[in-house]
C-alpha cells in the first residue's frame, strides 16, 4: 500500500486497494437526497415568502384591493410551514432522525393540511369563475382563485416530494445505524 508522501510498495500500483477507496452507498445516497431535500426547501421558503408578501401588501393597503386581494382563511396557517422546514435543515449536520421524522410530521400538519383546506376554501370561487366567468378578488389582473390555485399545485408538488425524499433519507440513515450496530 501506497503512503501519502513517500513511495508506493513494491510490486504493485496501488490499482488493487481501490475496493477500500469506495464510499458505501447508503452515504453517497444520503448526501445526493440532501441535496434534493435542500432544493426543495429552497422552493418551499419562495413560495412562503411570496404568500408572506402577499399577505403583507393587502394588510397594509400598499396596493388598492383590486391589483392585490386580502388573503384567503387557509394562507394564515400555512405560514407556519417555515417550521418544517427548519427542522429539515436542522437534521442534516448531524444525520438527526428525530428533527428528521418532526420534519416530516410537521409537513403534513403546517404544509399538507392548510394547502388541502385551502382547495377547499377555494372551490366555490374557482366553481363561480369556471361556470358564470365572474371573479371578484384579483392579483395583478387575474383572477386570485386561479393563481393561488396554481400555487396550491406548485406547493403540494414541493411538499409531496419534500416526504418521498426525506423517507428515502430516513431509511438510508436507518440502513447505516443497523450497519453500525452489527459492527
């Protein structure tokens, strides 16, 4: 075996230890679903703050009510999934499954569950607009049911992915804990 500064043994060109050189897959795994998971948490916290600077421009009436509409009932709640999203962040230095799993949990309480209550909320509006053509709230011009429609879609997406990447997460650090502890 080679040293890092001197010479390489004799007889061989080191070509026959790159088996010890390779790093086990449940960490390559790991560190390319982190990466994953922090993009979307990137995109969950743009989201978060254009509905904040929503909410912000219709409560201090910097634009009239027919460029920005007040919020709707289901934007208050969803403003607590930053939350999760600190908790996601916060498992990665340390590989920490219990911030992982409230990540996870909290997702499904600040994040899922306004961004459903909210299709809900929505419905009638969007089922006035699709059936008579009328809205009465807007954003910029448009119909605010419509963009806070595709919104919705564009978060549950976020979310939905955020869970499929932090399961796999989970069970790859799972797979490297019960490694260790066959060791």
């Amino acid at each position: 075996m080679a040293s890092r500064a001197g010479p390489r043994a004799e007889g061989t060109d080191g070509s026959d230890y790159q088996h010890r050189e390779r790093v086990a897959s449940h960490y390559q795994m790991s560190v390319a679903l982190k990466s994953e998971i922090k993009k979307l948490i990137y995109m969950q916290v743009a989201i978060w703050l254009l509905l904040l600077a929503q909410m912000c421009v219709g409560h201090l009436k910097l634009l009239p009510h027919d460029q920005v509409a007040m919020p709707y009932q289901w934007e208050y709640p969803y403003l607590l999934s930053i939350i999760p999203s600190l908790f996601g962040l916060m498992s990665f230095p340390r590989n920490n499954i219990s911030y992982l799993v409230l990540s996870m949990i909290s997702t499904g309480l600040f994040s899922v569950a306004p961004l459903i209550y909210g299709s809900m909320e929505m419905f009638p509006m969007a089922q006035q607009l699709y059936r008579h053509g009328k809205a009465y709230r807007f954003i910029f011009g448009f119909s605010a049911v419509s963009v806070m429609y595709l919104l919705v879609v564009v978060a549950v997406q976020v979310h939905g992915w955020q869970l499929y990447y932090s399961k796999k997460l989970l069970d790859s650090w799972f797979a490297s804990t019960q490694e260790k502890k066959k060791k």
